[in-house]
C-alpha cells in the first residue's frame, strides 16, 4: 500500500499536547494536526465532542436550507414538516451521537438550534411567549438530548449483547490503569451511559434482553 504523504496526517491525543514526528521512508515528516474529520465526524487531539456537535449543527442547518422550501410554507401542515425535521434534519444533526459525551454546553446548543427550528415549523417567535412543552406538543417533537440518549444506549446494547471475545466490548469494558490527576476529570462515554442507566432506572444487564431494552430506552412523541 502506498501512502500520499501529502494527504497524510497525524494526531496524538493526550491531555497534554505532545510532538510526535512521524516519517515516511524517505525521512520526510508527516503533519500533525489537532482536529480532522473522519466519516463526517469531527475529531480533535484534546477529547470530547464539542466540535463535532458544532459541525453537526452547522451541517443540519444546511439541510434546512435545502428544505426551506417546504419547512418555510404556511399551507404545509405543521405535522408534516415535523415528520420531515424528524427523517432528515435531525438524524443529520444526530450522526453520531451514540459516541458523544454530552456536557451541558452541547446540550444546550442541540435544544436551542432544535427550538429554532420547531418555532419556525409553527410560524411564531419568542414574543409570542410560547412554551418549550407547547411547541413540541404541536409538532410532536421530543427533545433532542433525550434522541441522543436514545442513540447512546441503543449502541451500548448492542455492544453489550456482543461475545465476551468481541473486540468492540473488550475495548468498552477495559480498564485504564495509572493515578488521574487532580481536580475535576473529564466526562467519559462510560461515565454518561451509567448517568443514563440511573435516569431510566435500568441495569447494564437488561440489555440482554433486546426487545425489553429497545422498549425501555425509547423516547416517545409527545
């Protein structure tokens, strides 16, 4: 296999940053980046997924546009363009999600674009005062966070009901060994999967049970 140097990239991820110099065959450095996309998802050298939601925001907004057409005319039914925000705008706004680490800042920023978007469907603004809880009632919209919820626990059972030799579930429940450091850690992936199981009062054993866990994980149209 033959590498285009030119395309090539690399990137340490640590807590720190590191140099790492990386040479083809004929002594030539390659490049180290911070942050690259990797099938349409943002990866960056520091952890979390605060760009990746950012890209996945702006990438939602650009489907919109694209649908303006439609989510923008007042003789579509409003149900309508929330079963079009539903099948096209959020699950492009959504790719990902069941590897996200959520901290409030990025669900804050999922339930402001997502409410953007619902008020648009209904054709009112802020001044018209209406509710969070009413715009979605209207379009039969959940919230977006408890979508990425969904998402997020529906691939933890999927790897948890893999064979104990699975790659996939030795690497999810493998131990990192050495002292953290002090002060407030960052959120991992496991640390929100167990926050969820708390939320729906489930154990990480009833994923087993798949038709039982998809029943109990899913998040219902008001």
């Amino acid at each position: 296999m033959r590498v285009n140097v030119s395309k090539t990239e690399t990137m340490v991820c640590a807590k720190e940053r590191e140099q790492l110099v990386v040479k083809d065959c004929h002594d030539q450095a390659l490049k180290q980046v911070g942050t690259f996309k990797y099938l349409g998802t943002v990866i960056v050298d520091s952890g979390g997924c605060e760009e990746a939601v950012k890209a996945r925001i702006k990438v939602a907004w650009a489907k919109w546009k694209e649908l303006s057409g439609v989510m923008c005319d007042k003789r579509m039914p409003i149900r309508l363009k929330a079963k079009v925000y539903k099948s096209v705008i959020r699950t492009t706004m959504l790719y990902g999600a069941e590897t996200w680490t959520l901290r409030r800042t990025e669900e804050s920023a999922l339930e402001r674009t997502e409410m953007r978007m619902l008020r648009w469907i209904c054709g009112v603004t802020l001044r018209d005062r209406l509710r969070n809880d009413e715009i979605r009632r209207r379009t039969g919209v959940p919230c977006i966070t408890e979508k990425a919820r969904e998402a997020r626990l529906r691939w933890f059972g999927h790897v948890w009901r893999k064979d104990d030799d699975c790659y996939l579930k030795r690497i999810m429940n493998a131990e990192v060994y050495g002292q953290r450091s002090r002060g407030r850690q960052k959120k991992r992936w496991r640390d929100a999967v167990s926050q969820d199981l708390k939320t729906l009062r489930l154990k990480e054993e009833d994923a087993m049970d798949r038709d039982y866990w998809r029943r109990m994980i899913r998040v219902a149209d008001p």
